[in-house]
C-alpha cells in the first residue's frame, strides 16, 4: 500500500517542455481537441488518458446530477458527496490500473464519506438498540465486513498473489456502499469483467498466465455499474433476493 498521491496534484506544466500550461488551453476535453493532443509550445502528444479520465468523470457527474435532479437524492450535499467519492474512484482506478497500488489515502476519504451519507440516511437514535440492527449503518457495515474478510483471506492466503490487501479495503467500500444484494452482484460483476478480460489478453497474447493483472479497477468498475442499476432499476435487483 502506498500513500504517496501525485496523481491527486498533477502539475498543470507539459510533461515534455515544463512550460506552464495557460488556463484556456487547460479546459477538459475541449483543449484536447482543440490542440489534437500536442502541447502548444513543444508539439509533444498529449496522453489520451486525459481527456478519456475528463470524459469518464464529466459521465459519472452528469449521471449523478440526473438523480439529483430526479429526487433519487434527498438532499443536494449527498448528491455532491457521491460525486466526490466517485471522483476519488476513478483516480483510483488509473492509479491501480497504471501502478499496481491503490492510493490508500484516497480509500480511507472515501469510507469516512460513505459512513457519513449511511448516518445520514439512517438519521436515527443509534443508541436504541431494537433500531441499530435495522439501520443502514448496520446492515451495510456488516456487508462490507463480510466482503472485506473475504477478501482479506484472498490476500493473506495467497500472499497479494490473486488480489491486494488495497482490494479488501475497496470492498469494505463496496459493501458499505451498496449493502448486502447489490454489493455481491458488484463484487460478482468484478470478478466475471477481469476473467473475460484476462482471458482476452492471454487470447491476443498480449500477456502470458503469469501476468498480473489489478483487480481494483474492476471492482469499481463493478461498484459504479451497482450504484446506478440499483438507484435507476431497483426492480431487477429484487430479483436477486
Ligand atoms: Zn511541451
């Protein structure tokens, strides 16, 4: 586990010149096109990562905004909470992707947020016990639990071979997140998504068996497809009960 973030402060400077980039060459996704993925000064190409990360934040937003607008959310602070999480996400996602390591620090911000939209939700007298073990604290607390032993016990038993103790944690999230039924569908959509997608590189021969592959990015991968098929269709997860 590694706690340094630079990705967190990238510096606005091309990566080739160092020269400071200005703020109207700096504009998500348009300057990208606008420029056609050179720096200004030095002409040198620009990594698609960027404008692909801008695009897949700006979806997650908008989506996140349509909910918002739609009363999914009972109040604009959560609505900006998620967005916050799901941004911390998704530089966890290129960070594991890129790196092999899961920016810890962004991990514990987005708990400490997650724990505080499940009080929120709950808006109970948690000392009334009768009440505790009904609460979203509870039962999202004890789903996490359960996904984190359980993937704690892949880490340990197999020594951060098939998965990361990083991976644990995220599913702590998850489960937190998402409770007992779209939790395990999430974690259950990660591990389908990175075997198709192990096996495809194999197949093009673009890795060999022993080559390791993240697993956190499809866990979030699993985590946002959960987040919205659970607000946006909660019918097909009673399914699954
Ligand atoms: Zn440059």
């Amino acid at each position: 586990m590694k706690n340094s973030m630079s990705v967190v402060k990238p510096a606005s400077h091309c990566f080739a010149c160092k020269k400071k980039i200005i703020w109207r060459d700096n504009i998500p996704i348009i300057s990208f096109l606008i420029l056609r993925g050179e720096c200004r000064n030095c002409k040198a190409k620009i990594s698609w990562q960027y404008p692909m990360v801008e695009f897949l934040v700006g979806i997650t937003w908008g989506l996140i905004g349509y909910l918002y607008y739609f009363n999914f959310f009972e109040n604009f602070f959560i609505a900006i909470t998620w967005s916050l999480i799901f941004s911390a996400l998704w530089v966890i996602f290129i960070y594991d992707w890129k790196y092999m390591e899961i920016p810890m620090n962004l991990v514990w911000f987005s708990l400490v947020l997650i724990i505080a939209i499940n009080f929120f939700t709950d808006k109970i007298n948690l000392i009334d016990c009768s009440i505790f073990f009904e609460s979203t604290i509870f039962i999202n607390g004890l789903s996490g639990l359960v996904a984190f032993i359980f993937f704690f016990g892949l880490s340990f038993i197999s020594n951060e071979e098939w998965m990361g103790y990083g991976d644990s944690f995220l599913a702590l999230l998850i489960g937190l997140a998402l409770g007992p039924v779209a939790s395990f569908l999430a974690i259950l959509v990660a591990f389908c998504v990175g075997s198709i997608f192990s096996i495809t590189i194999v197949i093009l021969g673009k890795a060999d068996l022993k080559s390791q592959v993240p697993f956190g990015p499809f866990l979030i991968f699993g985590f946002m497809l959960m987040f919205f098929v659970k607000f946006l269709f909660p019918d097909l997860l009673n399914l699954f009960v």
